[in-house]
C-alpha cells in the first residue's frame, strides 16, 4: 500500500520557572505542559487531531503570566501523563511520514529541548525540515519579513474565531486554518529547517535543496569570529546549478560582501553567469552548548523586480554600515 505524506500541525504549551527565589534549571527552561496538534492528509484536509496535558517534573507550579494567560491549573494537569509517556504517544500517533507545521520557530526547539532533557531526542533525528506557517504567511500575503501574531493571522485572512487562544490544540487548529489558506505553490522552497540537532563534526553540515532554494547548517564552531571566517560558510553558490556566483559585473569576483542587516542576520547579492542573481542570507547561532553553528539560504531572485529590491535593501545597510565606521 502507497503510504502518504501528512502534515502534522503541532502546538505547545510551557511553563517556566515560578520561583523568583531559585534559578532556573538551565537544561530545562521551559517544561511543557501540554501538547495539540492537527493532522492534515497531503491535500490538507483534517483527518485527525492530539491533545495531552503533561503532569510536570521540574517546575511545580505555573508561572503567573502562564496561568493568566493560558488558564490552567497545577490540579488539572496533575492528571496529566509524564512528559516521555505525552511524548511517546504524540510521535507514534504522527505515523511514518509526516510534516511538522508549527506557528513560529520557537515550538519545535522547545520540543526537542525536552526530549533532550528525558534522553529520546533519537526518536526525532535532525536537522528537522517543517513549515513554519507564520513565515508562509509573512511570505504570501505580507512583505516576507513581517512576523504577525495568530490573532492577528486569523483577521487578517478572515477566518472564523470560534475559540479562543493560547491553548495549545486551539492554537494548531487556527493554525492549521492559516496553513491551509497558502496555495501549493508556496509550499516548495519554503520549508524551514531547524537547527537544534546540528552537524557537530568538523566538516560535517547539512544542506537541504528545494525550489530554487538551499539551505545550509555548519558544523560547530568553538567561537564566533572562526564560524565568520569560514570559507564553506561564507561562500555563495547558484542554489539551481550549484556553481559559484560572483560579485555584479564581476565574473571570476567570488568574494562577494555580506552585509549585516538587523537582528543579527546578514545579506547579500551575487550573480550565477546562467541563472542571475542569487540573495543570501546568513545568520550565525549561538548553541544551548555555547558554540557557534551558521545557518545559510541562498536563493535565486524571481525577476528583475525582485533584484531591484534587494539591491535597494542593501543600499540601505551599505549607508548604515557607513555610518557607523
Ligand atoms: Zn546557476
């Protein structure tokens, strides 16, 4: 029997340290509390839906802000399962093939942050390739930058607020809305991947191809000016072909210039003498283990269009830059 990629859109729910008093555990600073998701068949159509409350371990009561905001109760959840029971059964109730879609990066880090904390992170190998559905809708229906709330989502597309938010199956549900919203077209070369399970080993990375897109995760580096100085980090490359791009009107010029944008990411323009101008956009991360990995995406400009607003964008960072030195 042919099996089927479904999309699982997930949601989570955390608390985090309550006690001003003591530290918090710094393997742990956010304990999941309870876990939603919305599965999605290939055409997108819901065919089922998760939900587990998770008794907690490490933090034994709520934050104030969690309490207030989600409405839940240290008694409710109590009844919860143990985080690697709640966790066991999500991943086996996601099947064999299955696409994570999550609103925002931050959901499937702190997934990963507890399994690592229980020891079963092997259940979920990475680099995980998912969509994140809040990056979909900035590219699809705003600037491509923008990162506009849930709430905010639902109004804009106009779409039924039947419930309300900040509860974890609520949440994936209207996600699962927006998700399906964005047309097919934009589901190729979109992909995000997450890098909290990166390549450790000299040498070692991990690239990811797609649409006209690639997508590139270094190994660790022990500081940040040597992760910067790396040759395969910096190097740009046409995402179609894979040959080296040059600096315009400069063929045989591979040193091309990143410049840093704002919150911490850099960008830059090169060409590839057969398929044109190729962005990229470079963006070095901090580990939990205090190394150094750089998350690089190259891809190929649409249209002339397209090339005349990134070469305005960097204008614009070139000035900034210049006023700073
Ligand atoms: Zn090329």
């Amino acid at each position: 029997m042919a099996t089927s990629m479904n999309y699982i859109v997930f949601d989570l729910e955390w608390n985090q340290n309550p006690d001003r008093n003591a530290p918090p555990n710094k393997l742990l600073p956010f304990e999941i509390i309870e876990i939603g998701a919305v599965k999605l068949d290939e055409a997108r159509n819901e065919i089922d839906s998760f939900h587990q409350l998770i008794r907690p371990s490490v933090y034994h009561w709520l934050q104030d802000t969690i309490r207030q905001v989600t409405h839940m109760h240290m008694s409710d959840l109590r009844k919860g399962k143990p985080f690697p029971d709640a966790c066991d059964d999500f991943l086996r109730w996601c099947g064999s093939d299955y696409r994570f879609c999550t609103w925002a990066k931050q959901d499937l880090t702190e997934l990963q942050r507890n399994m690592r904390y229980y020891h079963m992170l092997d259940l979920l190998p990475g680099p995980v390739v998912y969509y994140d559905v809040q990056k979909l809708v900035s590219y699809r229906f705003l600037d491509g930058r923008d990162r506009p709330s849930l709430e905010h989502t639902i109004d804009l597309l106009q779409l039924p607020k039947d419930q309300g938010f900040h509860r974890a199956l609520q949440d994936a549900s209207y996600t699962a809305r927006i998700f399906r919203q964005i047309e097919e077209s934009y589901l190729t070369g979109y992909e995000s991947v997450d890098a909290f399970q990166h390549p450790v080993n000299k040498g070692a990375e991990f690239t990811y191809s797609s649409g006209n897109r690639v997508k590139y995760i270094s190994h660790e580096f022990g500081n940040r000016d040597r992760a910067w100085n790396d040759k395969r980090v910096r190097s740009v490359y046409c995402p179609v072909c894979s040959l080296p791009t040059f600096r315009e009107g400069e063929a045989g010029n591979s040193r091309v210039q990143w410049l840093p944008g704002n919150t911490r990411v850099n960008y830059c323009l090169s060409y590839c003498l057969e398929h044109g101008a190729v962005a990229g956009r470079l963006r070095l991360k901090k580990t939990d283990e205090e190394k150094y990995i750089a998350v690089k995406t190259l891809w190929l400009l649409a249209d002339e269009e397209e090339e005349a607003q990134m070469k305005e964008y960097l204008e614009t960072l070139r000035e900034k830059k210049g006023k700073k030195l």
